[in-house]
C-alpha cells in the first residue's frame, strides 16, 4: 500500500518536471539560433531530439544551422527526417527544393516544388518564385 502511494507522488512530481526540460531545450536552443550561438544552439536542438524524437521543428532548425554553415549533406539529413515526419512541412520543402536547385538537380527541384503547390499555405509566393527560378536556369 504505501509502496503505491509513493509510486503515484514519485510519477506526479517527477513527470511534469521531464515534460517541462523537454520543452526547455527546445525553447533554450531557439533563444540560442536567435543569437547567432550555433553551436550551443545545435546541442540544444540535439538534446531535444533526445527527449522528442520526432520534434520535427528542432530538425528544421539543425537543418537551418547547417545552412549557416553550409553543411549542405546535414542540411539535406534534417530537411528528409523532417519530411519523414511532417510530409507537409511547407519550409521543409521549400528549403530542399532551394537546396536541390543550388546543386543542379533541377528535376528534383522542380518535384518538390510542384508538391509544395499542391498544398502551400504560407510558402505559396515563394514556390512560384521558386518555380520561375527552376524554369529559368533548367533552360540554361
């Protein structure tokens, strides 16, 4: 009996206090990209993945940091595993199909951004940017 009684006070204090660090690296490490501190941003955005695995906006931003410092293999890992999350992550998209437009893959490119159409909300005027972007140097 008061061995239950003491499992349920150990879940209700101990529960609220992993939900809340979970969130707390996350929030940590948007604080962090927004000062320009990518690294200590980057461990924190990791260290919520670790919590959350399937956080798919902490694998957006990674994604973002390796932009900045054109890693363009990470980049394009996080921007898939976000994907993989969220097929309809409309920056994800966006931001895969502008990375496959700057490495020459124009068919790929061009993929992405017409399913990108089929369901943007707010990247709409960035894909028929995009789309035009695509046309003109495939043409090249």
């Amino acid at each position: 009996m008061i061995k239950r009684i003491l499992k349920k006070f150990l879940i209700i204090i101990f529960i609220p206090n992993l939900l809340f660090a979970n969130t707390q690296y996350f929030e940590e490490g948007l604080n962090l990209f927004k000062n320009k501190k990518l690294d200590k941003a980057k461990f924190k955005f990791e260290q919520d993945i670790v919590f959350n695995p399937k956080s798919e906006i902490s694998y957006l931003y990674l994604s973002k940091i390796f932009r900045s410092l054109d890693n363009k293999t990470l980049e394009e890992q996080n921007l898939n595993t976000v994907l993989l999350l969220n097929p309809k992550n409309e920056e994800a998209v966006y931001n895969l199909a502008k990375l496959k437009l700057d490495s020459s893959d124009y068919k790929k490119s061009k993929e992405l951004n017409n399913r990108l159409i089929n369901f943007c909300k707010k990247f709409c005027e960035k894909s028929k940017k995009l789309k035009v972007e695509i046309e003109n140097l495939s043409k090249k």
